[in-house]
C-alpha cells in the first residue's frame, strides 16, 4: 500500500511529456471516436462529450472528434471490443471509467489487462456517497447516516470498484443495508433511486454535480452523505479539494467510534487499496494495444495541450463542478501497472468478499 501511494505521489498531477516535438500529423484528414464504456447521459459521457468538443484543436490537422457510446458488462464490453476489435489504424481511444478490481480479482470477463493498453492519459476525480432523506428515521446531515434503519443500495456488478467500496465503507460504518446490483450504468442507479426502487448510491463527481445535486439534492430527496478519504504517501487523510465541504469516510468513522479511532482489518486494508487507485485515477485515456507508437505520442501531446486549455477548463469545470486534474500517460501508467503487484492477501479477501455480496 505504501509502496503504490508513494509511487503515484512522485508522478501526481505532472503533466511531463514533452510538447516540443513537431506534429506529426498523423491523425490529419481522419474521424477520431471517443468510446465511452458506460450509457448517454452517465457521469463518463457527459465529461468525454466536452473532451471532444476541445480535443480537435489540440491534435495537428484539427481532425474530427467524434463520441460512441457501448455500455454492458459493467463496461467490460467496450474495454474489450478496444482491446481485441478495433481496427488497427489507431483513431479509437476511449474514455473509461475502469474498474481496476476485474483485473485484480483476475475476472475472465477482462480479456485484456489494462496494462496491456496504450495509455494516454488519466482524471482525477473523487466519488460521492448519496442517500434519500426519507430513510428511517429521517436524515437531516450526514452524521444521521449512523443511526439510519436498514436500507438498499443500488449499483453496478458485484465486483466494480463502486460496489465495493460502498459496501466495504458501510461495513465499516456498523450500517445495515442490502446491495441490489445488476444495474447497467450510473444514470440508471440514479433513476432508481430517484422512483425509490433503492435508496442509497455511489457516483463520481461528475455525475453528482452535473445531475443529483441540481435535481435530488435541491429537492430535497437526498442527501450527500460521505466522500472517500484521499490518503497521502505518509498515510495521512484528508477530504478533496473539490469537496471542502462533505464530511469524508473517517469523518463519520470517528464520530461514531471516537475522535482518535481508525479502522482496520481486511475490510479497512481493502477499501484502502480501491481508494488510492481511485481516487488517483478515476477514468483513463486508452488506445488499443496495436496502436502505434507515433499515434500514442501525438495523442499523449494532444491531451497535454488540452489540460492548458482555459475554454476547455472552464467549460468542463461548469459541467462538472470541478476543475480537471489530467495526469499524463506516463504517470497514469505507473498507477496501471500496480495492479500487477497487488498483495495476493488483499486480492483473495476481495474475491471472498464479492461472493458474499451474490449470495454464492
């Protein structure tokens, strides 16, 4: 754990990779798709649609840049049609929200290790936790989550980094709850708990600032409860600059076990080992395995040049409620490639601890 923290750390946020080199013009004269692994209307569409509308400029030629959505299988279909079936002239890359836990739970479903992608570029962003006030007996702030009665949780497959850390963080939290998966995208655990079908969920900050805070939460159906705790390489704790104001995991931890207490044990360890993935590099810029060594490049400067944009800044910023932190392909890989050094320990508690979530 410490090991990956500080390795992500030496590489945080810097932008290194050189944009002094001449363009190359690759991509001039062709149609770039941006594919999304997850529904329209989610959290990672509505951030890969205003990539795409600032990406051409970046890329010499100004070619056209267009997103596709392929949802299903907890977005492992899109991952491999890109890793096994895209055409192998190098204008596919995508923009994922991955889930890291297939590979270290090493899921058939994964076809293609995520470390065998060209990667070109990664975004911070943290998650949000939200529940509906009318959970008994009635939630006013977050600190009420602790006394709540029972309730349902809705998400994605059993085994996506989302689950998980949700259902490890109530655990954690002593909260009783069911976990009702299967749902195909985020935008559809958001309808559910809108038609209170479920009442509690997790999302990342797009989705949170771009649809449940502006409808649910100005409404008054629900309530953010908690954010992750991001964790620096000296194992210290603090809340996301993007969300000052949300109380995070430990904040809610402590008040119920006290001010100096900390968790521990696998479920701890386990939701320690998501979050420092996560929360470093929540979606990731890939381009096929075979893509070219010269289209990766051009890509790697394109992405450079975008997170200097200030049109590209504001506008996402607007849309979602944060500003972009874009980690260059070279740091981005250093946070891919610890899944290949995962503690076996961690990685057999998490395999256990999903089928205790089927029911199997």
């Amino acid at each position: 754990m410490k090991s990956l923290l500080a390795r992500i750390a030496g590489a945080a946020f810097a932008l290194t990779l050189s944009i002094s080199a001449a363009p190359a013009e690759y991509f001039s004269g062709k149609t770039i798709k941006i594919l999304v692994n997850f529904p329209a209307g989610g959290p990672s569409d509505i951030e890969a649609r205003v990539i795409a509308q600032y990406l051409g400029k970046h890329i010499p030629g100004n070619p056209t840049v267009l997103t596709v959505n392929m949802g299903g299988g907890g977005g492992l279909i899109a991952t491999n049609y890109m890793g096994e079936i895209v055409p192998n002239d190098s204008t596919q890359v995508s923009f994922f929200t991955w889930n890291p836990m297939t590979q270290i739970l090493a899921d058939p479903g994964l076809r293609v290790p995520y470390h065998k992608f060209r990667m070109i570029a990664g975004f911070k962003q943290p998650a949000v936790v939200y529940i509906r006030r009318d959970v008994k007996p009635g939630l006013k702030q977050p600190s009420d989550l602790l006394g709540s009665e029972p309730f349902i949780v809705g998400a994605l497959a059993p085994n996506t980094h989302t689950t998980l850390r949700s259902a490890l963080a109530f655990d954690l939290l002593g909260l009783k709850y069911r976990m009702v998966t299967g749902y195909p995208g985020l935008k559809e655990v958001e309808l559910a708990v809108m038609k209170g079908e479920v009442q509690a969920a997790s999302t990342s900050l797009a989705g949170y600032t771009s649809s449940i805070e502006p409808t649910m939460v100005k409404e008054g159906i629900v309530l953010p409860v908690f954010q992750y705790d991001v964790e620096n390489p000296a194992g210290r704790f603090a809340r996301s600059e993007a969300l000052p104001n949300l109380p995070t995991f430990l904040d809610l931890y402590r008040r119920k076990n006290g001010a100096n207490q900390m968790p521990s044990g696998e479920k701890w360890d386990a939701l320690r080992l998501i979050s420092s993935i996560m929360d470093n590099l929540y979606r990731v810029v890939l381009m096929p395995p075979n893509a070219s060594d010269e289209a990766v490049a051009e890509m790697r400067r394109a992405f450079i040049s975008l997170h200097s944009d200030p049109e590209f800044t504001a506008d996402y910023t607007r849309r979602v409620g944060a500003t972009p932190i874009i980690l260059g392909g070279e740091q981005a890989e250093q946070v891919v490639y610890q899944l290949r050094d995962t503690d076996p320990s961690i990685a057999a508690f998490l395999a256990r601890y999903v089928k205790e979530l089927t029911g199997n």
